[in-house]
C-alpha cells in the first residue's frame, strides 16, 4: 500500500468515526508531509495530529486508527509471520529469551518495564506473538489482548514493585501515593501497547478498514444517548458546564446579531427630508428582548435515564438563558424536580437524591397518558403563553392510552412546544411507541447525542 493509499484511507477512516475533518485539512495534513522526516514516526503522528484533530476528546479515537494505518511494525503483509524465538522482541533486546524464558523471568522482565526500563513497545510485541495467538481452525488463527494479560497478570506486580521502590520507607505516605500512580500508568501503558499490537495483527489479517470499523468509538458528543456506558456517562456529566457555556456564548452572538425590529417609521421620514424625500437610509426599532420561560416535562425511566438527566442538567446550566425554568420528571405518575437543581448543586448528588426522593413511580411502568392527566390537574398553573414546553422521552407508554386530548390542551396553552426522542427515527411507530400519534400535537425531534441536543437548544433560545 502506497503513501498515498495511506493517506486517504486513514482520512476516510477518521470521517467514518465521526471525527470532523474536512477536504482542506486533508490537504493541509498531505502538505505538512512534505517537510517531516517520513522514517520518524512520531513526527508523522504529530503532523497529522496538528492538522486533523480538533478537539482533546477525538485524540484517542485518532491514536487508534493512527496505528492500524500507520504501525510501528509490520508482521502478516509482508510474508511468512516469523516465530517466536530469540529475536522476537527485536537483536538488541535485553533481558531472557522472550521465546523461550518461562512466565516467572518474563513477569520479572515485566516488573522492570513497569518500574521504567526501556523497551516496553517490543516487549508488549513479543508477548502478543507467544500468548496472544489462538488457532481458529485449519489455516486461521485469532488474536487476544487477555490471554497475553492473563499470562502475565501485570496488576498482581503492584505489592512487590511497591516494597522494591519503597525500600523500608513509611507506607501510606507521599512516596506511596506517587510510587502507585507510576507503576499505574505503565501498567495502563502495557495493556495499551498489548491492544495496539493485537488490533494490528488483526488488521493485518482481515483488512485495516474492517478493524478500524469496530475499534474506535464515535466522539463522546457523538454517542448514543440510549447506549452510553455508566464511565461515558460521567464523562456527560462532566461536559454539562463547558457545553453550557460554549452554548451560552453563541446564543448571546445570535441574539446581538438576529433580526432587526420593526421599522421605526418617523426616523426614516426625517431621515429621508435632507435626500429630496427619498428614504436613502431606513432606521429600524430595537428588538425587545424576549426571554421564555421553560417547562421541562421529562420521562425518567430506565430506559432513557441517561438521555433525560444530562439533558435535564444542560437545560439547568443554560437557566441563565430564560426567565424561569422547572422541570417535572415521571413514569407513571409526575412530580416537580426542580427543587433539585439548585444552583450550585452537585451533579451527582442530584441526580442520587431525585432517584430516591422524588414522587414519580407508582406501578412502575411507564404511561405517559396518566402523567399527562396527573401533570394538568396538579400543575396547571406551569404553562402559560409566556412558556416553552419541552418533553422529553422516547414515546412508549406500554400500550396504556395516550391521553392525546390532554397533550393537546397543554401545547395549546403553551406558547411553543416541542418534543425530544432520544430513538432513531427508523424506530418511532415500533411496538408500543407513539411517537406518530404525538408528534401530531407536539412536533416532534430525534435528539440521540449531545451535537443534536445542543443544536435543538440553540434553536430554541
């Protein structure tokens, strides 16, 4: 494969990721080529880092796709995959046979590696060639990460490598703390190298474009509302505020550069008097500012919890954005949730309080007509023709009747309403979804991720 298919299919790779980059910073990237030494890796890893990578977020998902398309070795491609033997970890590597030594020596070479010796890369490289391969039938094999850890058990080195390091010292102290931390990290960084170098072979195997389909996770504004993991959801979490403000910002530009008001008729007449009555310049009233009010009635079930506690806290940090907000959250009966959002609160311990405290379950099965009904006769008074009505939630009432009357009396007295769906739209009308039916009264939008959910809130300030 040529520079240049490299080059093109590592760009497309990066797209199909979901990472953002564009047909001039693929030329940028192929200029910066031009003036780097290509023999040093690193140096090419950080020209197309420079050009192609926006964000500190996407840096991981490029690492990966970086080392399928760019590897720092090569096995399968170029002939007959050598055995394991004495060079296996390369002719000037130091320290046992890593053909041959037995686990003990190997965890021994493992435990200086983790303490900071060199060589760690061909170590990882010669450890997936003894313990990695797997037979997979007559002429094929496979390739894992955890039997190479499995063999090795890197994280049972901790106690020893601390007693070496430490060396009678006090425990519990600094040093410790640093001490662990270190032998933390290379431990992560072994575990790195041994994936790195198994998604390789792999790729060399059944082709770099299908490896790199299934080894890199969308962006973290790119995943799935329904699909996030417990981590990636602290990671939302933890988005909240810079997202709010980034959103903030930009809504303030939008409101200082909208639409101009009415025309203001006499300064134009006046204006017009020194021009022979033409009207050369027009003058236009200022817009009077207009800040909603914000009604969010959000379904919390466990289906779409993820979705609606990260929206429920970005609405919350973009409170400053609207005159009054308050959120209502149900499953099959509703209660106001808005006392847990205090400013200043803290995040998890909201949401922990909101499980525990709030009146939102009754049988347990979520009915939006019964929370509907429930919300207009305990909180009519929530939503005027100053307010904007948000729901929330995936439109699966479990066959129980929608109450579409009741929805429709509240859009009405609304003065907007919308509806988020955290599920494809190629899903909305399967089984016991509603979506078709109230997204007649109340427009409805796919919000899966927060690039969505963030545009939506844009639209709607």
């Amino acid at each position: 494969m040529s520079l240049l298919d490299r080059h093109v299919g590592f760009v497309h790779a990066l797209r199909a990721a979901g990472l953002p980059v564009s047909l001039a910073e693929g030329l940028d990237a192929a200029r910066a080529l031009q003036v780097i030494d290509l023999t040093e890796r690193e140096s090419l890893r950080a020209a197309y880092a420079s050009t192609l990578v926006k964000r500190p977020s996407h840096r991981p998902g490029f690492d990966t796709l970086f080392d399928l398309w760019f590897p720092a070795s090569t096995t399968g491609l170029y002939g007959p995959r050598p055995e394991a033997g004495p060079d296996a970890a390369g002719p000037d590597a130091a320290g046992p046979d890593l053909g041959t030594a037995a686990v003990p020596e190997l965890r021994d070479r493992l435990a200086e590696l983790l303490l900071g010796a060199d060589g760690m890369n061909e170590f990882a490289r010669a450890m997936v060639e003894r313990f990695g391969r797997q037979p997979a039938g007559p002429g094929r094999q496979n390739w894992f990460s955890y039997s190479v850890l499995r063999a090795l058990s890197p994280e049972t080195l901790m106690a020893r490598l601390l007693a070496e390091v430490l060396a009678g010292q006090e425990r519990g102290g600094l040093a410790e703390k640093v001490a662990r931390q270190r032998i933390g990290e290379n431990t992560r960084r072994f575990e790195d190298a041994v994936s790195t170098d198994v998604r390789r072979r792999i790729a060399e195997d059944s082709g770099i474009e299908r490896i790199a389909r299934s080894a890199v996770r969308p962006p973290l504004e790119q995943l799935d509302f329904l699909r996030v993991t417990k981590a990636d959801l602290s990671r939302l979490r933890r988005e909240v505020q810079p997202l709010a403000r980034r959103l903030a910002a930009r809504l303030t530009v939008k409101h200082r550069l909208g639409h101009r008001g009415r025309l203001d008729f006499r300064r134009t007449v006046r204006a017009s008097l020194s021009s022979g009555g033409v009207p050369l310049t027009t003058f236009n009233k200022p817009r009077r500012p207009h800040k909603p009010e914000l009604v969010i009635l959000c379904d919390t079930s466990d289906s779409v919890a993820s979705f609606a506690h990260f929206t429920l806290l970005l609405t919350y940090a973009l409170r400053e954005q609207f005159t009054k907000v308050r959120a209502f959250g149900f499953v099959d009966t509703v209660d106001e949730i808005t006392r847990f959002f205090v400013p200043g609160a803290d995040v998890v311990e909201a949401m922990t309080r909101l499980a525990g405290e709030a009146d939102m379950v009754r049988f347990g099965r979520t009915n939006y007509g019964n929370a509907f009904e429930r919300f207009a006769e305990r909180y009519s008074d929530a939503v005027g023709p100053k307010t904007s009505l948000l729901i929330l939630g995936d439109a699966r009432s479990n066959y129980q009747p929608p109450a579409l009357e009741t929805l429709k009396r509240l859009s009405k007295e609304a003065r907007h309403a919308y509806w988020l769906n955290p599920e494809p739209v190629s899903q909305w009308d399967t089984g016991d979804s509603l979506a078709t039916s109230y997204g007649g009264v109340v427009p409805m939008h796919e919000c899966r991720n927060v690039v969505q959910l963030a545009a939506f809130i844009e639209e709607l300030a």
